[in-house]
C-alpha cells in the first residue's frame, strides 16, 4: 500500500511540475521540514508544496490530485499560527501555498470594497489603499500584516472595525472545487451582475458559507468590503479594577451594542495578556517557571488593574459626540474607571495620522507576545513559527451576559492554573448578542514537556468549555476532533455535502471533521 501510495506521488508530482514549472513543485526538505512547523507539536510529514500562480493552475493541481489521489491542503499565506500554521490535519498532504496569487483584482473607493486573491496580505492591502489616498481601511487583525485578509474571511477570523466579523464582509467567491470545477458564488455567478460586488446573498440558495472552516474547495478569489476610517471618533480606554465588576461592565455594554450606540468591537483584555505583550514571563524574579502570581502581575503594571477595556467610537457629526461619550460614561460608572476619550484630531496631531494608525495592520506588538515564555528576546521580525515560539488559541464563543461570561472566564482561570500556564483572556464583543472569549496558552516549544502540557491544557479547557455549552468559533489542527457527536443527522449531512464537493476526498482530509 505504502509502495502504491509513493508511486502515485511521484506520478503527480511529474505532472505538477509540467503544469506548475519545476520551481513551483518544491519537495527539497529544507522547506518541507519549515511547513511542518506550527507553534505547537505535530507530526504530520507534508511531502510536496505546491505553488500555483493563477486560477487555472490551482484547477490544474487539483485534476491531478484527484487523478492519483493525492491529498491536498491549500493555505493563503500560511500565518495561521497558534491554529496550526500551514500544517495539514492529516498526515502526508501536499500544501499548496497560494502566496503567488497576489493580485488586487477590482478597487471602488466609493462602494467601499476590493476583490483579491489569496495571497494578497494585509500589508498590501494597506499599502495599496495608502497609494491611492483612500479613506477606507481593511478592519486589520491583531496577528501579523503578513496574513491574507482572504483567508482570515474564510477561517472567520476577528478584526477590528465595523467588520470585524470579516465573513460578514465577503461575497462574490470564486472558488475551484476539488474535481478542477470552477464555481462562483452570490450574484457572481450571473452574466454581467452589477451587483456582484456589493450584495452578500445573490438570488437562489447561499452557498459562500460551505467554503469557510471546511474543506469543498480552494477559494480563489473574493470581494472584501471596505470600511470607512471615521472622519470623527474617540478611542476609548478605561480599566476595570475589581475582577468582581466584569459581569457589570459586561452588562453595561450590551444594550450599547445592541442599539448601535457602540459600532465596533469593544475588547476587554485582562491583567495577565496586557501584560504578555509589554514584557516577556519575568524568570528573573520568579527564579521558576511556575504560574505567574496575579500579585506579581499586578506590580509589573504602570497602574493595576483586572481588565482593560479599549475600542473606538464613531461619530456622525461633531453633535454627537458629547452625548455619546456620555452614554458610554453612564453606562460603565458602576463597574469602570474614569473612560479616557482620545478625539481623532488628537490622535492626527501627533507626527502622521494617528488616528488612520489605529486602522492599519501593525507591526503587532501580538504576535511579540508569542515569546511571552522564551529565553531570548522577540526579534524585530518576529515569526513564531521559525523561533519555536509555543502558542495555542481557544476561542469559545459565550453568551453576552456578565453571567455566561462569568462562568467562562472562571472555567479558564482554573483550568490553565491547573496545567501552569497563565490565564491569558481578551473578550471581544461584537454585536451584544456574543462574546467571543480569546485564550492563548503561550509556552516555550522548544521545551518539549512543555510542549506536551500545554496540548494537554487545551484539551482541557475545550472539554470544560463544551460541558458549559461554550463551544470554539474556530478550530486548530490540534482540536478539529474535540467537538461532540452532533444534534440530529448533521454528520450524514456533511458527510454528501463533502462528496458531492470532493468526490475523492482529496482535500484537507480532516479538517472541520468534514
Ligand atoms: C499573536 C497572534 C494574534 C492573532 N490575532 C488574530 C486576530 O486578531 N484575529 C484573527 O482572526 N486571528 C488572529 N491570529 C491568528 C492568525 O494568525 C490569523 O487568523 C491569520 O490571519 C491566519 O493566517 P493567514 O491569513 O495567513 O491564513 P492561512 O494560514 O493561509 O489560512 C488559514 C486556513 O484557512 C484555509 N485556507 C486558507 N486559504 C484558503 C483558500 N484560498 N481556500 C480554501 N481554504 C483556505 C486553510 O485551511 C488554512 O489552513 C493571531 C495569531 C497570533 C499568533
């Protein structure tokens, strides 16, 4: 069986390297080994990476992959790190790599949005709405610029801004299905549609959901809506002293939320990760490795506090600013600080923009935060694959009541005390309807007991999490089997959506338990 199976590579890869050039069929081992390293322990063995550089290529790859039955696992630009980087869920898939899909096909300043390919990065995007003195911004993320704004859409990842919630923000796919079929969604798929760009829903069926956390097709193409940068704004920022008034802040800023008064996500960041992103874990005065004491924590920071809440308000016009801030200000006396606006005219004084600053992807002082555990300082480029930086996410999604929330930060604070890492939580808020809950476990992955505990941690958490009915907005490779058994006949369901797509089974064996 091994015999047939290597066979049946080699086969492909001959015909990958007719159709791709030889320098786009890379199999030296150098960068195999650099593929199959997340921030975490694998041990899948990738064989081949793939590098298409347009649509045609990617359907190509995938006729032959389907030919000889090979498996593949298609990545943007791979940063998917903390979740598992560009490392497949099963053993022995090619990765195809979609960074040479770069281009910014389709721009409108005034309807506010862009079609891209994969490969596109934030950084990119950035610049290219710079060059054309835009006054739109991407809703950036906190990991690095060098992320796909497409794939971030597909794995619904968090930004800030109005779309946040990127795959709210995203129709018009195209995507190249694993039979080499090319499909376009929305009204996309209609001669001439005006609308293609601008309306999520098309008429008929809305397919673009089967293409995002699954595994029916590689996406090739897609329209990101654009968010203004506010002509005027605050950003805000308070601090909740008492861990025991979170539940009140919690219940203070739903309404506003709901009613609109708050129109961007709102994050509340408690003690410990403000604290992994200022410094690393501080062995010199802990003289161990154990968890950090919150008493030590709270005498590293500037100013003590539990959680920091920060986000921006948007104005219409200059009279809405007074009565909003006060809204804001009423509603979180009981449980806050004083709320520190900071207007846009402030933030544009100081040397630049500060102001559209704050709606560009960053350097990331995030992703530093990966070698919170390391014994060696963050690099000015920092990439935590590469450095063996240990970090997984759990991200549980929680009702947004000061209860729910309550109940879930509690299960984090015992379960990571548990394993000996440090609590680490940002909450963000998106709609006042949930809160998505981010944990990172970040330890050292060179250290490889460490390595094994904090698998183990995340395990527990999700298990902890599920048995409270808080269940992850997203997966990693480490945890695309912790879900339950589903409600009803979902699994025969997904089961022929997956062969009706990848009649062969071809791609991202796994992942999404699809
Ligand atoms: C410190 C830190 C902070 C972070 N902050 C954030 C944050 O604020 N918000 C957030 O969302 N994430 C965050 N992340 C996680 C992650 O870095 C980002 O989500 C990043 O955008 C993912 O990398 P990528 O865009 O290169 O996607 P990729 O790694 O290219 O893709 C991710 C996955 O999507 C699938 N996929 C990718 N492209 C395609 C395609 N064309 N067709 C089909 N499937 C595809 C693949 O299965 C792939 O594994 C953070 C990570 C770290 C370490």
């Amino acid at each position: 069986v091994k015999h047939s199976r290597r066979a049946r590579l080699e086969a492909a890869l001959r015909l990958w390297r007719r159709a791709l050039g030889d320098d786009h069929v890379v199999t030296a081992a150098a960068a195999r080994r650099s593929a199959e390293r997340a921030t975490f322990q694998t041990s899948q063995r990738i064989p081949a990476l793939l590098r298409p550089a347009s649509r045609l290529e990617v359907q190509a790859c995938l006729r032959i992959a389907g030919r000889f039955r090979v498996p593949i696992h298609p990545v943007s630009c791979g940063k998917n790190w903390g979740y598992g980087s560009r490392v497949p869920v099963r053993d022995g898939a090619v990765v195809m790599e979609l960074a040479r899909m770069s281009r910014i096909v389709e721009f409108d300043e005034r309807l506010g949005y862009v079609t891209l390919e994969p490969g596109v990065t934030f950084r990119q995007l950035h610049a290219f709405l710079r060059r054309r003195r835009s006054r739109l911004h991407a809703n950036p993320t906190g990991s690095t610029p060098d992320a796909s704004p497409l794939a971030n859409a597909l794995e619904r990842g968090l930004g800030h801004g109005p779309l946040g919630d990127r795959f709210n923000g995203v129709c018009g796919l195209e995507v190249v299905l694993p039979t080499g079929e090319c499909v376009r969604t929305g009204f996309a798929r209609l001669p001439g549609a005006a609308a293609a760009p601008l309306h999520r829903w098309g008429v008929g069926p809305w397919v673009d959901g089967l293409f995002s956390q699954s595994s029916f097709g590689v996406v090739t193409r897609l329209t990101l809506w654009l968010s203004p940068i506010p002509e005027l704004g605050d950003r805000i920022a308070a601090t909740i002293g008492s861990a025991r008034d979170l539940p009140r802040a919690i219940d203070a800023l739903r309404p506003l939320l709901l009613r609109g008064v708050l129109r961007n996500p709102v994050k509340l960041t408690n003690d410990y990760r403000v604290l992994s992103t200022a410094t690393r874990y501080p062995r010199s005065i802990t003289k161990g490795d154990g968890v950090l004491p919150r008493a030590l924590v709270r005498a590293l920071l500037p100013k003590p506090f539990s959680w920091a809440l920060s986000g921006t308000l948007e104005y219409a016009t200059a009279r809405h600013r007074a009565p909003e801030r006060r809204l804001l200000r009423d509603a979180l006396a009981a449980s806050c600080g004083r709320v520190v606006f900071t207007r846009e005219a402030r933030l544009r004084g100081k040397g630049g923009d500060g102001w559209a600053e704050l709606h560009r992807p960053g350097v990331s002082r995030d992703v530093v935060a990966t070698y919170w555990r390391k014994r060696s300082a963050p690099p000015a480029e920092p990439d935590p694959d590469r450095d063996r930086c240990g970090a997984i996410w759990c991200s549980p999604v929680v009702p947004m009541t000061g209860r729910a929330v309550a109940a879930a930060v509690r299960i984090v604070e015992r379960t990571t005390a548990d394993s000996g890492f440090e609590p680490m939580i940002t909450i963000t808020a998106l709609d006042g309807r949930s809160a998505h809950l981010v944990i990172p476990i970040f330890f050292d992955h060179a250290v490889a007991r460490d390595d094994r505990r904090a698998l183990a941690c995340a395990r527990r958490l999700h298990a902890r999490l599920a048995r409270r009915g808080f269940f992850p907005y997203r997966l990693g490779v480490n945890s695309m089997r912790l879900l339950p058994a589903a409600n009803g006949d979902d699994a025969a369901f997904r089961r022929r959506l997956k062969l009706a797509c990848d009649p062969r089974s071809i791609l991202s064996p796994g992942r999404y338990a699809t």
